[in-house]
C-alpha cells in the first residue's frame, strides 16, 4: 500500500476509536446530586419548578437546563453541562449559570 492509504486507514481506525471511547465515557457519567459541593456553589435543583423566584430574581418561569445554552442533549432526561464535567443535570434542573 501505499503511504497515503496507509494514513487514511489509521486516521480513520484512530477517528472510531476516539468516537467509541467519548461514548463509553458518557455512558459513565452519574446525575448530580442537589447536595453535592459544586451543585450547591451553582444553587442546582433537579426541579426548576421548585426555584424561590425571590431569592433568584434572574430566573423566569420555565427557565430550565435544557434551554440554556450550555446543556448537552442526552437520554431519560438528563443531560451534559460544562458547569458540572462528569455529571448529568436533569433537563428540567436549573442552576444560577443559567443562560
């Protein structure tokens, strides 16, 4: 073969593996906990409804994670943030980075 097939094949065997192994990752990934340290730094709740819109004048009814520009789409309602790597928040958490 020749030496640009030869780049080809690994680049595209390299792109799988990597692709395969950010999904393992994701699968790994745990709901954050309302109690946890971070969580708690960021006043995150798995349910927005239950937001004290006085203590948190910025938020608006039917603010939630999944409509800020940070959330990750996933499955059973749950999702990505880059506030909390690692972790899922719950598509209808809010937290004060909301935005």
């Amino acid at each position: 073969m020749t030496n640009r097939r030869i780049f080809i094949l690994n680049g595209c065997a390299g792109l799988a593996a990597a692709t395969l192994g950010c999904m393992a990752w994701a699968e790994d990934r745990v709901a954050l906990k309302e109690d946890e340290p971070l969580a708690k730094e960021f006043n995150y709740v798995i349910d927005a409804a239950k937001v004290d819109g006085h203590k948190f004048p910025d938020f608006k009814a039917g603010d939630r994670c999944s409509k800020c520009q940070i959330y990750e789409d996933g499955a059973n309602d749950m999702g990505g943030c880059a506030i909390f790597p690692g972790k899922l928040v719950a598509a209808g958490g809010w937290c004060t980075s909301f935005g």
